[in-house]
C-alpha cells in the first residue's frame, strides 16, 4: 500500500512521486508544496434530524482536504434547529438552506453552485454511505485517470442484505441506462458521484428531485471523451422503518428521466 492510501490522502500523480519523501511530522503525507486536491462534499439534506449532525462530523474526520456544502431542503422535523446551533459553527461547513422542499436534485443544484473544489462529490446525510470511502472514490481523478467517478454497492464492499425488489429495482434502472449510454455501470442510482468539478458545472441540470440520478448520468456519458470509473463502497442500508423514503414511483420517475434525457432530448 502506497503512503498515500495508508494515510488516505489525496495528490496528484506528480505530487505523490514528489510526496514519498515530503512526509512530515503530523504524519500526513503532503507533497513539497504541501498541495491536495479540494474536495467539495455537497450534502442534500431533507428531515435527518437524528444523523445530520453525526454525518457532517463523519465527513469532517474523513482523511483529506475538504469543503462541505450542506443544503437544507426546507426540513421541518428540527433539523434545521441543528443546523443553526451546532453544524453551521463547525470550520470548513457552509449551510444554505432552501425557502421549501424542493427536492434532492433542486438541493444538489445550490449546492454544486457554491462549491469551490476541484473535485465534487455528492454525501447524503443518512449514514447509509460511508465518508470514509471518499478517499479511494475520488483517487481515480485526483490520480489522472478518470473524469467521473461512481461509487459502487454492487462491486463487492460489505453492505447490509435488504430489500431484495429493491435491487432488482436498481438493476432494472442501471441496464437501462447503460443500453442508453453505452456505459457499463453496475449502480447507477448510488449516492457517491464524482465528478471533476469543471466537467460537472458544465452540465444543465433540470431534475428537482431524484431524476438528479438518471440525469446526470445521461448527460455526463454523452461529453465526448469523458473517462468514468466505478470502485466498489460499504452501504448500511436502512429501512422504511428508519427513515428511507425512495420508493416505486421514484423509479417510474428515473425510468422517464432515462427515456426523456436519453432518448427524447438530445440537446
Ligand atoms: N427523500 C428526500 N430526500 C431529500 C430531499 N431533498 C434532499 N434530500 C436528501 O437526499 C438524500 C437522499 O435521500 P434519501 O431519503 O436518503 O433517499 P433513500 O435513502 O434512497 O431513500 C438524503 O441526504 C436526503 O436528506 C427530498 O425532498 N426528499
Ligand atoms: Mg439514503
């Protein structure tokens, strides 16, 4: 293992060649110039009361150079509250806040807006994904390889059995998409996208809501050359019971997204 995945650090390749012997005494693997990429973590945030705080703090810990964009989706079950008294004084947190529910990819749209990173990474704040994975997600483009990054459940990282429909579910939306794109994802509909932050601003996006997830995938396959990587994620997958709300009609919604972007609009 290389000093930089020990650490979970993130350079460029040329930065790393110069990083092995720049190490310093935190033990923190930085180059000479002492640079990593910025990672910009946009967190669509709707009612999380029990776990926004834990999710932002998980993200703080994560092992490299961050922002995070928090975007609260107009909640009324006292997460704001949290909001306003313990997350927004945290170093290195932004919050915005929606004037109503406007949904996930409404959210995402603020916030990709205000990111300043050159990496974009997108974190829901229900601790079904794990920060921790951030690092071997974004390694891909911060390494040279790779434009866009899917963080993927289906490639072998631990997760909770659940839901079998479910996954047939996602199976189902991932094979459509790829028919339509040409690309062979295993989980299309995962949370952890990548992006690097010039190629993402340059995509319109439209979708308020969970047609964020067939969008952008449609739209950043059709860039000519783009260079798309999957690595495999843990997921702790939670119940109805605990607070998941993504259901049927969200996929007849994706199902749409995937014909209307891909087959229908064009431009
Ligand atoms: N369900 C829902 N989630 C939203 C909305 N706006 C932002 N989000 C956030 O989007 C992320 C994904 O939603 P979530 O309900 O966890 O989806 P699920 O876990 O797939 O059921 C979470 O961080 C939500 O807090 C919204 O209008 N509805
Ligand atoms: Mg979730």
């Amino acid at each position: 293992m290389s000093t930089q995945e020990t650490h979970g650090m993130v350079h460029t390749a040329r930065e790393r060649e110069a990083s092995s012997t720049a190490d310093t005494a935190d033990g923190r693997a930085r180059t000479s110039a002492g640079k990593e990429m910025l990672v910009s973590v946009v967190m669509p945030c709707f009612n999380e009361r029990p776990t926004i705080l834990a999710s932002v703090k998980r993200v703080l810990e994560a092992p490299f150079l961050k922002e995070i964009v928090l975007v609260d989706d107009g909640s009324t079950d006292g997460t704001r509250e949290v909001l306003a008294g313990e997350v927004e004084k945290l170093a290195g947190v932004r919050v915005f806040y929606q004037d109503k529910n406007r949904g996930k990819g409404a959210a995402l749209r603020r916030g990709f807006q205000e990111a300043n990173g050159d990496i974009i990474i997108v974190q829901d704040c229900d601790l079904e994904y794990d920060p921790r994975d951030i690092p071997s997600v974004v390694k891909p483009i911060v390494e040279g390889d790779a434009d866009v990054v899917y963080g993927s459940r289906f490639l072998g990282g631990p997760h909770r059995v659940l839901y079998y429909w479910h996954s047939v579910g996602n199976h189902m939306l991932t094979t459509a998409s790829n028919m339509i794109t040409d690309l062979n994802l295993t989980d299309m509909e995962t949370c952890y996208k990548a992006f690097r932050a010039e190629i993402l601003k340059s995509i319109e996006l439209e979708e308020d809501r969970f047609g964020f997830e067939p969008e952008v995938t449609v739209k950043m396959a059709r860039k000519r050359e783009i260079r798309v990587y999957e690595v495999p994620i843990s997921y702790k997958g939670r119940t109805y019971a605990e607070g998941k709300k993504i259901g049927l009609k969200d996929a007849f919604r994706a199902m749409y997204c995937l014909a209307r972007y891909g087959l229908l609009k064009r431009s």
